[in-house]
C-alpha cells in the first residue's frame, strides 16, 4: 500500500509528519480522524484534521490542518 508523509498543524500532533495511506486515486484522504482511547479521567475522544492545499513557489503540497470544532 502507497502512502505520502503529511505534516500535521494544530492541536496535539503539530510538528509531525505521519505517513498517510493513499485513496484508490492516490491522493490522501479529505479528513484523517485520530481516535484518542480514555485515559484517567479524560474520556474517549476522535481528533478530527481536514485536509488543505499548501503552495511553495511553483509546487504544491497537501497537509492536515486540526479541526477544533469538529474534533470531539
């Protein structure tokens, strides 16, 4: 299986870059969802990244921006 190192911006994974499998038209997924387990008193949570484009000069990129909202 194909997959592309993502860089992750916001939230508890800022900084890193994770290899994301790739789709069946070898682009990564539109949303990446991270499921955190419970842990002590915290409950069981999913941590929601939205994919979006990033341009540097005449090349392209995707990476995974932390979506608050949406995370729960």
């Amino acid at each position: 299986m194909k997959s592309a190192d993502t860089e992750f911006v916001g939230g508890p994974l800022d900084g890193k870059v994770l290899p994301i499998p790739l789709g069946p038209m070898l682009g990564v997924p539109k949303k990446y969802k991270v499921p955190v387990p419970a842990h002590g008193d915290s409950p069981a949570r999913t941590l929601v990244y939205v994919r979006t484009k990033q341009v540097r000069g005449l090349s392209w990129f995707w990476r995974y921006e932390y979506d608050e909202a949406a995370s729960g």
